[in-house]
C-alpha cells in the first residue's frame, strides 16, 4: 500500500513540453508568467469596471461604446462585424450589447448606403459626451496601470498579445476537440463481389444428404 509519504515524493505532471517555455526542464517560469497573467487581467478588468461606471455603463458596454467611437474617427464606417473583430468577440454579442447601447441613447444604427443588409454604427452626441468626460480620469489612470514600459516594450508587448490572442483562438479548437474526440468512421462498404464471398464464408457448411 502506498503510503502519503511516498505519494508526496511523486513528480508533478509538466504543464507544458515545448522548450522554449522549460527552464532547465522546469515548468515553475511557465506558471508564474500564466498567474501573473491571471493577476494582471483581474485588475485591468476593475479598471474598465470603474471607467464605465463612471459613465453609467457596464465594462462590455463601455468598450463597445468607446470602440465605436475609435474606429468611427479612423476608418468612418464601423459595421457590426468590424467591432466584433475589433474585440474578438461574436457579432450576435455585438448586437446584443449595442441594441442595448441603441436604447440607452448612445449609439445609432443607420442602413449602410453600399449594402443594405448592414447597418452603421455612430455614436450619438450623449455618447461623445460621455466618452469627453471620462477622458480626463481615463488617462490618468491608463498612464499609471502602463506607466512601467518603454516605447519599445510597449510595441513588443501588442504585438506578443496579438500572437497570443491568435495562438489561444487554436488551443481552443484543440481542447475542444480532445474534449469530446470524434466517433470512429464506420468500416468502408465492400466491392459487390467481395461482399458476396463474405457472405459465403459466414454461412454454415452444407450437410451431404448421401447416404453413409
């Protein structure tokens, strides 16, 4: 029988494989940089908590409102499916949150001119408003939380985070699929003529009606 001395002694299952990610076989400096992930995620998700409280939103509505409104300045036409890239969210939660934006007075939907299966979205002058007068807190507060990197950093990091977000989108799919692994195919059909010799072979042999 296996003691809990001896259980406590067993090497704990690696983490990950790739060597890039082991130092000196080890998986500790993998796990730090996914809690401090953890960490720093948690608090940067209070901190869109309290800018879209501070204008009476909650954080998902806030960043949809204020993406609008950046991609609106940089390309003129945001459609539904835009944002949802934009964010990396679905377009049915898109429209959910800006029907919800819509009633709230703060944004606007109008047919695109090009393709009348889609609509535009604006903000409205109640949501510019808004946006103006967090702004001033806003930036404080982002110049704080992201005072710590360089211009250099600050590069490497949004381009790490884009790698990231694409690398994350696959590791789902692959959980996904070792989750629930996909049912055996079932044996291909045999020719005509060899279905007939098995057939034959499965049949039981003939007694001789010959007399002994």
């Amino acid at each position: 029988m296996t003691s809990l001395a001896d259980t406590s002694k067993a090497p704990v299952p690696l983490t990950v494989s790739r060597p890039e990610l082991l130092e000196d076989g080890s998986d500790r400096s993998f796990r730090q940089l996914v809690h401090a992930l953890f960490g720093f995620l948690s608090r940067h998700e209070a901190v869109r908590a309290g800018h879209a409280a501070r204008i009476g939103l909650a954080g998902i509505e806030y960043s949809v409102l204020i993406s609008i409104g950046h991609l609106e300045a940089e390309e003129r036409s945001v459609s539904v499916n835009r944002l949802a890239t934009h964010l990396h969210l679905s377009g049915p939660f898109i429209t959910t949150v800006t029907n919800k934006l819509e009633r709230l007075g703060l944004v606007s939907k109008e047919p695109d001119a090009e393709d009348r299966r889609r609509v535009k979205l604006r903000i409205t002058a109640e949501g510019w408003r808004r946006l103006s007068e967090l702004a001033p807190v806003q930036r404080q507060v982002n110049d704080v939380q992201f005072g710590p990197l360089s211009t250099d950093e600050f590069r490497l990091l949004n381009d790490i985070m884009a790698r990231l977000i694409d690398s994350s989108e696959r590791a789902l799919k692959l959980q996904a699929f070792l989750a629930d692994p996909p049912e055996a195919a079932p044996p291909a059909p045999l020719p005509a003529a060899a279905a007939g010799k098995a057939k034959d072979k499965d049949k039981p042999p003939r007694l001789s009606r010959r007399p002994a």
